[in-house]
C-alpha cells in the first residue's frame, strides 16, 4: 500500500493567498525557487483573477508580485524565450500576456474564445515560439506573441477542452483533453484532428507527454497526480504496486501541480483552500 504524509514531507513550505483559489501552478524553468500560480476568487464562479508569482526562500514561500484580471484565472505558463514573460488564460474568454520585470497590467489580451480559456500553454520545441490554448467553447486556437491575433482554431471535439500541451519532442504538435472523453492529437499545419483516442468513460481533465525520454525531470518512471479527493499521488508505474504515496494537506480541491526542473524531488500544488505549497515529498527524499 502506499504511505501517507500529512505535511508533504520534511520540507514542506506554505503560503496562504487570501480569497485566491489556485487553479494551476508551474515552476519557473529559469529561475530555480520562482512559482506562477493562477487564483480566481470564490472558486471560478465569480469575482477576479489573480497571477501570483512567488520566490522560494529561507523563512518559506514569498509573494514576489501578483497581477489583478477581471475573471478568475485557470491556467499560466512561461515563456520560453524570455525569463520574465508568462501566459495566463482566463474565464472571460482572454489571454494575458504579463513581464514581471515592467508593469503591472499585462502587456497585451487576447480575446478570441467565447467561453472560459481554460488552457494554455507555451511551445518547448527549438525554434518555435508559439502558444497553444483550449476552451469551453470546444476549440483550441494557435497563437504567435508577435501577432495580436490567432494564426489558427482547431475544431473536433464534442466536449469541453480542459488541456492543451505541446508536444517536447514534435514541432507543431499538441495534445487536448476534453469533457467528450476522448484525448486528440493535433498538427497546427493541418487543422483538421490527427488523431483521436478514447481514452476514458468520463471526462478527461488534464494530459501531459514524456517530456525528456522520463516521465518526470530526475526519476524516468515516476508520475505524480492531483485530485478532487483533495489528495497529491506519487506513483512508479515500474512497481507491482505503483502508487509511492499519498499526500493530504489541502483541505479543498487540488488543482495545480508542477515537478520542479531545478531541485531534485521538489514539488508545487495549489488548492481551492488558499494554500500554495513547496515540498518534497517522503517517497521523494531518497532514490526512488
């Protein structure tokens, strides 16, 4: 069986973000102990966003900056040509494109979507610098920063579109996730679906790809999960029994969760009960 942990390991940090629900958070790939994570006020329904961009340090987490939006915001991702820029993606519809060294407001909005952006997410292939998004209104949509329009909207699935994310290894290829049970592969040259599996008997709420031939940074058979159950699950698909732990120290939805690039074993997740959290896990303090 696997073990549980109440705290999320030896060293666990916190910060509460008062009134903030977290939707998504992802660690910096420059910055080393630097978090976005993406908030909306009273759980999505209602009220503001906020992108809070948080620092690692030696009393605990600290809020570095934060970013105000009219709606509640679901998802961020950083660039991957500049240190400073993030993407988030919001319920009105809109992406925001913010530089955390410059101002306060974003630098440029794009409203295309005509029901909650849900996804986004930024090209990892060399030579590209292209962002992907999904939304309620069943499309994904193509994006050039460069351009203030997009270049592209992919159409196909019969359900909400929860998850897009860039294939590592493939340039112009993505993956989406849909309420319509079924997880489709897409070429931004040609429009028209690629591939569709279905993958579950309900709805598919997120999806990721092996990223460096592993499925994590430092461990290649390591996979960890976030859920409604309010629960974190480190699991090695290598074992007999797969499931490593069992993390509980969010008392309300887990939304958000990221493995550190940096620092071996580290992990973020963010939660409907305010709290964004750091750690590492037991399973993860040693060799798995």
């Amino acid at each position: 069986m696997g073990t549980a942990s109440g705290g999320g390991g030896a060293s666990a940090r916190a910060l509460r973000l008062p009134g903030l629900h977290g939707y998504a958070a992802e660690f910096s790939p420059y910055w080393p102990g630097r978090v976005a994570c993406a908030t909306a006020q009273y759980y999505g329904i209602a009220g503001c966003g906020t992108l809070a961009v948080l620092e690692q340090n030696e009393a605990g987490i600290a809020l570095l900056r934060s970013f105000d939006w009219n709606d509640g915001l679901f998802d961020v991702t950083w660039s991957e040509n500049n240190e400073h820029v993030l993407i988030t993606s919001s319920g009105d519809g809109s992406l925001q494109i913010w530089d955390t060294a410059k101002t306060k407001g974003p630098l440029q909005v794009y409203k295309e979507h005509t029901q909650e952006a849900y996804s986004v997410d930024w090209s990892q292939t060399r030579g590209e610098h292209l962002v992907v998004s999904g939304s309620w209104d069943q499309t994904a949509k193509l994006w050039d920063p460069a351009v203030g329009k997009s270049l592209c909207t992919f159409k196909g699935h019969e359900g909400v579109i929860y998850s897009t994310i860039w294939s590592p290894h493939i340039p112009g290829c993505f993956a989406s996730a849909s309420g319509d049970q079924t997880l489709r592969i897409w070429d931004v040259k040609a429009p028209a679906v690629k591939l569709v599996i279905p993958a579950h008997h309900a709805e598919i709420l997120s999806c990721d790809w092996c990223k460096y031939d592993q499925f994590s940074p430092f461990h290649a058979t390591l996979l960890a999960s976030c859920s409604y159950d309010f629960t974190v699950r480190f699991w090695d698909f290598s074992k007999p029994n797969p499931l490593l732990e069992t993390v509980e120290h969010h008392t309300e939805f887990t939304c958000g969760l990221d493995l550190s690039l940096h620092n071996c074993g580290q992990v973020v997740d963010c939660a409907w009960d305010e709290l964004v959290k750091i750690y590492t896990p037991s399973c993860l303090a040693v060799p798995v």
